[in-house]
C-alpha cells in the first residue's frame, strides 16, 4: 500500500512516527483478576489497544458428543468489540475472528495440561475494546495470564509480539500506520518455559537475513513482556504487610 504524501514511517534520525526506535515495544500496561466472576481475568493496554481476557473451567463440556474421554478441551473465543475501531464493526464473528480464536485455541491447547481434565472444556474469551494494531498478541499476553489466575495448570506463559519490516527495515511492535503502510508483518508467540514457538505467521516478505533479525528481535521482546506478566501476577498474589505479619 503506498504511502500517503507527506508520511514518512521512518525519519532520517532513525525514529518511528511515534518516537520509538526500531527495537522499541510501545507502552504496556498489565493488571490480573479484574472481573469478580471469571475464574481467571487479566486486562492488558498495549499502545493504544485494550484487550480484555477471561476464563472459566475447567468445566464439564456440553453437549456431551463433543467431550473426550483422554483429555479436555481448549476453546477460545477471539472478538473485536463494535466500538474498538474508528468505523464501527459490524457484531459478531468475522473471517478474521474466527481465525485468531482457531489460533489461539491450538496454542494453549498445547500449553494446558487438557490430559489432566477429561470431558471436560477451559474457556477463554479475549474480547478486544480498543483496536490499534497488535491485537492478537496483546490478546494472547491477556489470555495466558488468565489462565495463571484461574490456577489452571499450563505448561508455563504465553507472551506474544509482532514484529516486521517497514521502509525497509526490520522493526518490532508495529503501529497502526507501520501495520497498514509496511512490507511486512509477524506476529509471535511463544513459550517462557521451553522456547517454543506456538504461532508464527507473516503476512509480507522478508529476506532470510531479515527474518532471521526480526526473529531475534522479538524473542528479545518476548522474554521482557515474560518478566511483565510475572509481575503482574505477583502484584495480585503477593502478601500484603497485615497477612506477613499475622
């Protein structure tokens, strides 16, 4: 898509369109347990997106036919709220949304120990409230956390980030305009325990070198938003100074 006259993704100085260099994450902000009735919830901003997760199970699964007998199963449920874009999204699943919820359904199918919970389901719904570019992975940050807030036992975090190629070079966390203006994009998930990658897609084209950059890069980011959702959940579940004392 070509540039619109007068933008430049990339200034001379090295700087993106909103002041970040090309290995910077934009601002993240993380809280856990903010919805009384989910078994496990966590709320995430991540530049300008506000992604909101919850999760209820493991549960008996209905109807019945779709149980299995060996192990349980993850379903997730992925949707953008009709308000979260500028021209208002038309209610209900989508193309799009019914792709990220496959995708996310498949990684922590991987993640959850589902041997452990047979015919039985673990919900996770991550709805989008404000969409600017990177939703799927702030969603991915969310779910995983409230998967650790349920107390449901997985394998180890999910962090998730994108990162691409703009102007020609290889840069992490794309914007909205970086994601609609730029050569290439690649979201990431991974696993903080084992490595593993669980999602990568891109939509683009990069070079061998390129690609071998960027993915360096976000494994970087990964390991950092890692130590933030380790935080976030030692924030909620650490002592306070009346319970050490008693």
């Amino acid at each position: 898509m070509q540039l619109p006259d007068g933008m430049k993704l990339i200034d001379e100085n090295g700087k993106r369109m909103d002041g970040r260099g090309p290995n910077d994450l934009r601002p993240v902000k993380m809280d856990v347990g903010v919805l009384k009735r989910a078994d496990g919830s966590a709320y995430v901003e991540w530049g300008l997106n506000k992604v909101l997760a919850a999760v209820y199970g493991p549960r008996e699964l209905h109807p019945k036919h779709l149980q299995q007998s060996d192990r349980g199963v993850v379903h997730a449920r992925y949707n953008m709220a009709p308000f979260s874009v500028s021209d208002r999204k038309r209610p209900g699943p989508d193309r799009r949304s019914v792709e990220i919820s496959k995708i996310v359904s498949e990684a922590f199918t991987h993640v959850v120990f589902v041997e452990q919970f047979p015919r039985t389901t673990v919900d996770v719904y991550v709805e989008v409230l404000q969409a600017s570019a990177g939703t799927r992975c702030a969603g991915i940050v969310a779910a995983s956390l409230a998967l650790a807030d349920a107390g449901v036992p997985i394998r180890g975090l999910v962090s998730s980030c994108a990162v691409g190629r703009i102007a020609g070079q290889v840069v992490l966390d794309l914007g909205k305009e970086e994601d609609n203006y730029g050569e290439a994009d690649m979201p990431v998930a991974i696993l903080s325990t084992t490595g593993e990658v669980l999602l990568l897609q891109m939509d683009g084209i990069m070079t061998q070198d390129q690609f071998r950059q960027a993915f360096g890069i976000v494994k970087e980011a990964c390991a950092h938003l890692t130590e933030m959702q380790r935080e976030a959940l030692k924030k909620k579940y650490k002592p306070t100074q009346q319970e050490v004392a008693a």
